[in-house]
C-alpha cells in the first residue's frame, strides 16, 4: 500500500510537471504562476553564485536542493528533467508521510488510500507539487513535522523527549520559517493532553526548540558562507521587508481569503488573467494569475466544491458525535492539525499578496482534519462520498491548470523581446 502511495504520487507529479513549458521557468515567467517566484527558484537550485537572498524566509533551501539538482544535471539530465525528477521524488515523500500519518490515527488501508487520493487529487497538489518553488518541498517538511512531533507514546528522558521537537523544528523551518506553526500547534497540544504533567514537559519543549534552532543557524551560516547573496533567517533586518506584503491580499475581503484557504486546497477556483498588465523596469510582465476568492469552473468543479462543503459537514457531525474519545494518536494528530491549520489562517488572512500561493501547506493538514473523522466511523456512504470528491476534484483541478499554464504562456509573451 505505501510503495504503491510512493510511486503513484511520483509518477502523477511527473505527467503534471511535463506540461509546463520550460520557458516558464526562466526569470522572464517570474511572478506569474499565481505571484509565485520559480524563476527565482529555478536559479537557487542550479546557481551557486548569486541569488539566494530569499533565503532569510526559506532557511535552508539551496543549501539542501542546489546539490542534488546539480549532481543531476552532471549525469546529463536536461534541466527540465532534472526537476521533474527531484519534485517526483518529494511528492512520493509527501504521499508517504501521509499515508504513515494516516495510519497513526488507525485508518485502515482502503481508508488511507482514499485520503491520499484526495490529496493528489487536491489543488493544493495540482498546482504546486508539480511546480519547481518551495512550496512543495515544505509541504512534505511540514508533513514530517507534524508525523514526528505527533508520535505517542513519547520516550522516556528529557534528552530522548526533546529530540522529536528539535527534528520538528528544523523540518518545519527548513523550507519556510512560518511552517513552525505545525510546531507550536504540536507543543500547545501536548501540553494540554499531558494534563497535570504539563511542567514536567516544559523543559523538553524548550531543549528540542533550542538544538533544532541551533542546527539550522550552523547550516545557515555555511550556507551563507558558500552562496552568494544568501540571506540568514535570524536577521531580523530582512524580515522586516516582509512587511510590505501585509494587508495585500488580491482576494477583496476575509470571508473570500478564508474560502481560498480552506476550499481550495482541494477544488481550485478558476484562475483568470490580471485586469491589468504592464511591464516593468527589466521589461518583463508586471502581473500574475489570479484565484483567491473564486469558484471551480464548470458542472464538474462545482459539483466538486458541493461535494467538499458535504465533507465538511459531515466532519463536524461526526466530531460532534464520537469526538476521538479513547483514541489518544488520533486525537493528538487531530488536534495538531487543526491547531496548525487555525494560526495559518490568521496568519494569511493578514499576509501574502494572493493566499493562493501557499495552498500546498494547507491540503495535506486540512484533508486529515476533514476526512479522517469521516472515514473513522467505517460507513460505505462516507468512502463512496470521498471517492466522488476524489474524481470530481481530480477532473476539475487537471483542467483548471491546464486553462493556467495556458494563460501564464500568454502572459509569458507579454514579456519584451520573448
């Protein structure tokens, strides 16, 4: 079940990624993939030299992607295949760490494999797995994160307690610095399910936030060492400049960011071409995709979205009528989930110029926190539910990116001289 999981997932990444055209990976197509910077991306895993000043948000990025990518290209890969192969690979992860994540809440097989479909079949998926930015590599951190600070029962000793937390950490932040939100999520947890032991743990918190802290700063600064323009997480002069992106959201109110947020990593609204475009000082098109706020396209999307919103509704029954009592991983899981899901939001809802860009950190979190319940109470009603998601989401969102990758070629030939 979780080779087949593996290979699947490896394999749908790959027929996704060959659609791409590889002009759209050049710094000419930056921006344009729903605000997303593959250009930029492309760069950091291929170019040493200079560049890497995004990585004061992306802590380890280059340091972890740039060799492999490169040892790729040395045995004669062509640059497109060479991504195609390295984002296969974090996809098949990805599918394995949900579905091991999966069977830590006691799901069976067939449950675990409809919950995985849906992940691939999800937008969040679709649309960025597939893409060569960090989003998909912190998909699958965030999903070790959380399968590792989630695993009961906990060892015995402050040292052994303490190393789950400090893996989390530096796996939650490797790839993305906001990720770490799957870590305080799991800390706030365990301290409530510890009960009056709570002091007790305290201490292991701290001691694995503080060894994962301090293993990412020492790769930072050999990173910084080596890459040119590389940017240290812990200056808080760079992230300050992140301030700019606070309160510019495209999607017009909160109730469209939290409908992009929490419905679309599973059905993708259709995308549309920016009401203006213009070019900018190096000559390329000042514009990107849009979806945040938008509804599926077509009979197919709809009845998928329909589908999801039943889903949803039949998690909350459910969780109202058997809330994961006696089921301490479940409910650990669960609650780590739901906690990191709840400070995304509120975090998104207030920054990021289109919240559509992150939705690969929410589908895997937000399809366990929907389905497993559902899934749990064992009705044939609720797998052929899932399963009807499943094919309508994939139908919808494999058309949806096409219609995308289709527009961001034309903004692509907006671009001077192209």
């Amino acid at each position: 079940m979780t080779a087949a999981a593996v290979i699947l997932a490896g394999l749908w990444c790959i027929v996704l990624n060959l659609q791409i055209a590889p002009d759209l990976y050049g710094w000419s197509a930056v921006n344009l993939w729903f605000d997303a910077d593959v250009g930029r991306v492309v760069n950091n895993m291929t170019i040493i030299e200079k560049g890497h000043n995004a990585t004061f948000k992306h802590p380890i990025f280059s340091i972890v992607l740039l060799p492999p990518t490169r040892a790729l290209l040395a045995l004669g890969l062509s640059l497109h295949q060479a991504l195609a192969l390295i984002l296969a690979v974090n996809a098949g992860l990805f599918a394995f760490l949900m579905d091991r994540t999966g069977h830590g809440m006691g799901l069976r097989p067939l449950d675990r494999a409809l919950l995985l479909a849906l992940c691939l079949a999800g937008a969040g998926f679709v649309f960025w797995l597939p893409m060569p930015e960090t989003f998909p590599f912190g998909a699958t951190t965030l999903m070790a994160a959380l399968y590792i600070i989630t695993r009961v029962p906990a060892p015995v000793g402050r040292w052994a307690q303490a190393m789950p937390w400090a893996a989390g950490v530096m796996l939650a932040m490797s790839m993305t610095i906001t990720n770490i939100l799957m870590v305080v999520a799991g800390g706030a947890v365990a301290l409530v399910l510890a009960g009056s032991r709570w002091r007790e743990l305290i201490p292991s918190l701290l001691l694995g936030g503080a060894l994962g802290l301090s293993v990412l700063v020492v790769v930072a600064l050999l990173q910084d060492a080596f890459f040119g323009d590389a940017g240290l997480f812990f200056n808080p002069f760079s992230l300050a400049n992140e301030i700019q992106f606070v309160g510019q959201s495209d999607a017009s109110s909160l109730i469209q960011r939290l409908q992009t947020l929490w419905l679309q990593p599973v059905v993708a609204g259709s995308p549309v071409m920016p009401g203006q475009i213009g070019l900018n000082n190096m000559g390329v098109a000042n514009a990107a995709l849009l979806a945040d706020g938008r509804w599926p396209m077509g009979m197919v999307g709809q009845s998928a979205m329909v589908g999801w919103l039943g889903l949803i509704g039949w998690a909350g029954w459910a969780l109202i009528r058997n809330p994961l009592v006696g089921q301490e991983a479940a409910r650990r899981i669960w609650l780590t989930a739901v906690g990191f899901l709840g400070l995304n939001t509120m975090l998104h809802l207030i920054y990021g110029k289109t919240v559509f860009l992150y939705l690969a950190h929410f589908v895997g979190p937000l399809v366990l926190v929907i389905v497993a319940p559902v899934l749990m109470q064992g009705w044939i009603r609720a797998r052929l539910l899932v399963a009807a998601v499943v094919v309508l989401a994939m139908i919808s969102n494999a058309m949806s990116y096409l219609v995308a990758l289709d527009m961001a070629e034309t903004l692509l030939g907006l671009t001077v001289g192209s």
